[in-house]
C-alpha cells in the first residue's frame, strides 16, 4: 500500500525561484494510472518509515528504500542500499541514474509498485489533420494519451514506446533503442517481430487506418518515428 506524501505534505514541489516543479511519480498497474506524488525539488524519499515523503507499506521495502534527487538538470534515482533492491525499467539499479519521462521504478512489493516519471512540461497535443487523422494528445503528467479528448487505454509497454517516440520530436528510434528500453530484461534480445506486434499493437489503438500509419511511421530497416 502506498500512503500520500509523507513529511512535506501533498502540495506542488517548487524550484528557488517558487515556480512549480513539473514533475510527479504516477502509480501505475497494468497500463492503468493511480495515485500522483509530486516530486520536491530536492530529495523525494521513499520507503516504508512515516518520515519518508513516499510511504510504502511493505515488508519487503527498507525503511529509507530510495530516493529522486533534482540536481538543477534532471532528476537522478538511487537506491539506499537495500536488501531487494530498486528497478529502473528492469534493471537494477547499483548507481545514481538519470531519469526521463515515462521511466519506471519498480519496488519490491508484492506484488511489484511501479512509480511512472511524469512531466508536466513534456504534455503534447498532435491536432487533427485533414484526410480524417484523429487528434492525439500525450499527458505525461498522467502518463495518459487522448484520441479525440477520450482517454486510451494503453498496456505498460505501449505506453513506454509512444512516450520514447515522442522524446524524439518526429526522429528516428530504431529497433535496437526500443527493444533495449521496453524489454531491459532481456537486456534487449528481443526478435523483430516482438518489436514489430508492439507497434502493430499501438497503430490499432492510435490510427484511424493501421494498414495506413500517419502517426507512427515506419523507417525501413531502421526503426520508427513519430510524426507531431
């Protein structure tokens, strides 16, 4: 179970100069959104003590778990050295890493938390184009995508890859990239056709016409893009 901000309470993080952090972790499960915890824009703790800022009830979970430090650039994750250990998109994590938008920490729970990094600043709206192209709209704050103003329900892995493709602002991810970043636990061994069912996937969900890509299109032998 994962309670409400701990220590400093449940308001917006701010930076020095009292602008509001853009930035929260979202609950997620099986591609569903729960729970938004702000980020401070300092440390954010999380573990199962009542001092923490992210409290998680579980035995499974040390008492000071984890944290996400903002350095002035980006946000960094470290696990505190704990017994089970911290996941960061599937891989554990043994050292500060940088986070982006769409990232997933995952704590050993039972079963597993995933906290999802939303960015405020990172929400994005495709508008409709002629030849009936349907509006699409990326909330990363919720780590939600809107086809015509309706939320769609995405499954982890879909959503991941469309928040990757939009980072990229219309560039090239190629197979190898997605195939790293969606499946880290197999450390990126996957064959083409799971990249390819996966995209498959996303364009019945996203496209007025799969067979006709606008959104999502493919680079032949290379990988895909997203066009904004």
């Amino acid at each position: 179970m994962v309670l409400p901000c701990g220590r400093r309470g449940p308001g917006a993080a701010r930076t020095l100069d009292g602008t509001a952090m853009p930035a929260r972790l979202i609950e997620r499960s099986e591609g569903r959104g729960g729970r938004s915890h702000p980020l401070n824009p300092g440390v954010t703790t999380i573990g199962r003590d009542e001092d923490n800022d992210i409290v998680v009830t579980s035995e499974h979970v040390s008492r000071h778990h984890a944290e996400v430090r903002w350095d002035g650039d980006r946000f960094l994750l470290r696990d505190l050295d704990t017994k089970n250990g911290t996941l960061h998109n599937g891989r554990p994590v043994t050292e500060a890493q940088p986070l982006h938008a769409g990232d997933e920490i995952v704590l050993p729970t039972r079963p597993p938390l995933t906290l999802v990094l939303a960015v405020t600043e990172e929400t994005v709206t495709l508008p409709p184009a002629a030849g009936g192209l349907r509006g699409v709209r990326i909330d990363t704050h919720a780590a939600t995508v809107y086809v015509d103003g309706s939320p769609l329900r995405l499954s982890a892995k879909e959503y991941r890859s469309l928040a990757l493709l939009h980072g990229r602002d219309g560039g090239l991810v190629t197979k190898e990239e997605l195939a790293k970043e969606i499946w880290p636990e197999y450390g990126g061994a996957v064959a083409d056709y799971n990249i390819e069912q996966l995209i498959s996937r996303l364009r019945r969900k996203l496209e007025p016409d799969p067979d006709q890509p606008r959104h999502v299109l493919t680079v032949r032998g290379l990988g895909y893009r997203l066009v904004v």
